[in-house]
C-alpha cells in the first residue's frame, strides 16, 4: 500500500489547505484583471465597476502558468463576476459578459474549478500576513481583494481564515494518523487524534471572536450579498453566460460548508451522512478545489480505516483519542449552529415580510442540515 501524503493533494504542512505563499497580482497580460480586481471596492463604491468591465478584452486563461496563477485567476475573476452581479441588488443582471463569462467559464472546462464565487476563492487563497515575521493571527491577516464591507468584511475574514490557521498547526498530526494506521503504531495514532482534538477545539476558540466586530446587519444584509450564487431569487432560473451558451448556469453561494476541513475528518474517522445529507455534501464538494475534493475521497477509499483500526484495538488510549477528536468536532459543529443561527435565521428577520416567506425553504433546509451533521457525529464514538 503506498503512502498517502498530505503535500500531494496541494496541502501545506504549514499553512494547511490555505495555498502558501498566494500571489498578489498575476503577470502584465492579465493586467486589465488586476487593476480591476485590486481596486473592486472603490469601484463598487463609485458605481463605476459594471462600465469598468464592458471595456475589458476577453483574455485566455491559457496563458496561465501554474496553480497559483490559476488558483489568483479565478479568484480575480469570480469576485469581479459576485461585485458586477451584486453591487446593486435592486438591478440584477440576468446575463454575465464576455469579458467575465468567456474566461470563468473556460477556468470550469480547464481546471474544474466552479464558474462562481466559493469558499476557496474568499479564504484559501486570499490571505496574506500583514507582517510576515509575526505568526498567523486574526489581528494579523489581511485579504489580497477585498469585498464592500470595510472593518466588518476585515474582521469576518481575519477570523474565517484564522480558523483555517488553527486547522492547518495540526497537519503534521493528520500525516501522522494515516502513517500511524499504516504503520500499526496505535499509540502515534493516539497521540496525533488528541492533537487534532485539540486543533478543533481552537478552531472553535477563535470562531467565538466572531462576535466582537460582525454585527447580524452587517453579515446578512451587507456581505452575504457578495457571496450569492447564481441558483435563487433573483436569478433562480441561473445567469447566462454571454458568448458561451444560452441556458442559464446555476451554480450555489459561497458558504463555510466548502471548506475541506470537516469533510477530512469525517473521511478520516469513517463518519457516515444520512443518504440526503450525503448527497448535498457530495454537490457542495464540487466547489471546493478538485485536489482537495480528491483526498477527501482517497480518504474514504483507503483499505485499512481509522475507524476499523479502533474498533479492533484493545487500547483504551487509542479509542480515547478518537473520541475525543469525535467529541470535539460535535463541539464545534454545535457552536456552528449557533452562529447559523445567529447570522443567518436572526438576519431573515430583518429584511421584508415578502423576502422572508421567499427564505422560508432555505432557513429550513439549512438547519436542518448542520443540526443533521452534528448528529451524525454524535453516533460516532466508540465504547472503552
């Protein structure tokens, strides 16, 4: 059996599924992306973005080199394509340009990589330190394009991707609990589970700080605009993408749930979804980066499991461990509930009376949902 190493599925063993070292701007060529994309706010801001992009050329993304120019391209180009669809949301457009819709389209035939904003895009691959020399922090983390919503988008991203930094300090953890089932070492396995465990619970610990500077006003009704795909009221038929085909596109909002971080450990513990939840995780996995979306699969794929491996193991120690790492992830999960709950369901209610009965099937999907995930982990622990 060959070993599964973490490094070759685009995870850092230092900053973990967060690309390490993102680049600011791509080379002269997609220069027209970059003064658009780096100045997206001001343009937002001055009503000027929708004329901005009409003078745009259609660039080919063929002339990309490398997955970090991929990885900035699409970033570049799905949050020109959220602000030019978003910034006023009274007037919609129903059919995306050229200049947007021919590039983004070819970055979903080329690379797999979805045709709309994601959770990749907004966090993985948009954070630099404001100071290199000092350790990742939320006071420390500063997005390379930033969407409207000044020092309340600053603090929702300093925080969201400070918990994929507390993720990240356990990675050499996870390459030890894949070694340790390889290698028959249950108590490497042991001590790298309560490592995790403990990641988690960080992860949680900073996912609280939310709160001090993201208000329900400022979350529902300013950012979340910004993450909006292309498959609900105003759009729910899909937006057209001009020059490629003329049926509509539908593609899902951005939201925490691409992240990798809670798929790895589901498939890393062998933790079963009920049959519905299951197959919303697996069209939410298209968002994420095929790399990504391909370890989560190796992982449920590998012939000895974690799972089995604890099972049948007489050390207490060992199913310790993988309980306490169970126990965290429910822990989390709960809190994320929480948040759920009170970003999103308190925010329904500030909008219309109309736009509430629209949002009904939505709210009651999406608790639903997270409430569903959180307890099928709840089943998972093992008896000593």
């Amino acid at each position: 059996m060959s070993r599964m190493i973490l490094t070759d599925y685009e995870i850092s063993m230092k900053t973990g599924f967060i690309l390490e070292s993102p680049l600011r701007r791509l080379p002269s060529y997609f220069d027209p992306w970059n003064k658009i994309a780096l100045s997206l706010v001001q343009h937002i801001e001055n009503r000027t973005l929708r004329d901005e992009i009409a003078k745009l050329p259609v660039l080919d993304v063929s002339s990309l080199s490398g997955g970090k120019e991929i990885k900035l391209a699409h970033l570049q180009l799905a949050i020109m394509t959220t602000g030019y669809l978003w910034m006023d949301p009274s007037d919609v457009p129903k059919v995306l340009p050229r200049p947007l819709a021919v590039p983004l389209y070819a970055m979903y035939e080329k690379y797999d990589l979805a045709p709309v904003i994601t959770y990749a895009d907004l966090f993985l691959c948009n954070n630099v330190l404001k100071d290199p020399n000092r350790p990742p922090s939320v006071e420390n983390m500063e997005a390379i394009i930033d969407v409207p919503g000044k020092s309340e988008w600053n603090w929702f991203f300093a925080v969201g991707t400070m918990v994929e930094h507390e993720f990240a300090a356990a990675m050499q953890s996870f390459q030890n609990v894949l070694d340790g089932i390889d290698e028959g070492d249950e108590n490497k396995m042991a001590l790298s589970l309560n490592q995790l465990a403990e990641s988690v619970l960080n992860m949680k610990a900073t996912l609280t700080r939310m709160h001090e500077k993201l208000s329900i006003e400022g979350f529902f009704l300013k950012l979340s605009t910004f993450f909006n795909g292309y498959d609900q009221d105003p759009l729910p038929d899909g937006l057209i993408f001009e020059g490629i085909k003329d049926e509509p596109v539908k593609m899902a909002h951005a939201n925490a749930g691409q992240t990798p971080i809670f798929k790895s450990l589901d498939a890393l513990c062998g933790i079963q979804h009920q049959e519905d939840r299951h197959q919303y995780t697996e069209t939410v996995s298209e968002y994420m980066y095929p790399s990504h979306r391909k370890f989560i699969a190796d992982l449920r794929q590998r012939p000895v499991q974690l799972k089995s491996v604890v099972e049948s193991s007489c050390n207490t120690e060992l199913k310790a461990s993988f309980n306490n790492l169970i126990q965290a992830m429910v822990s989390f999960r709960s809190y994320h509930v929480q948040m759920v709950t009170k970003y999103f369901i308190l925010g329904v209610k500030k909008i219309s009376p109309e736009e509430q009965d629209i949002m009904k099937p939505v709210k009651k999907f999406t608790m639903n949902y997270i409430k569903g995930m959180r307890d099928d982990c709840k089943t998972a622990p093992m008896s000593s």
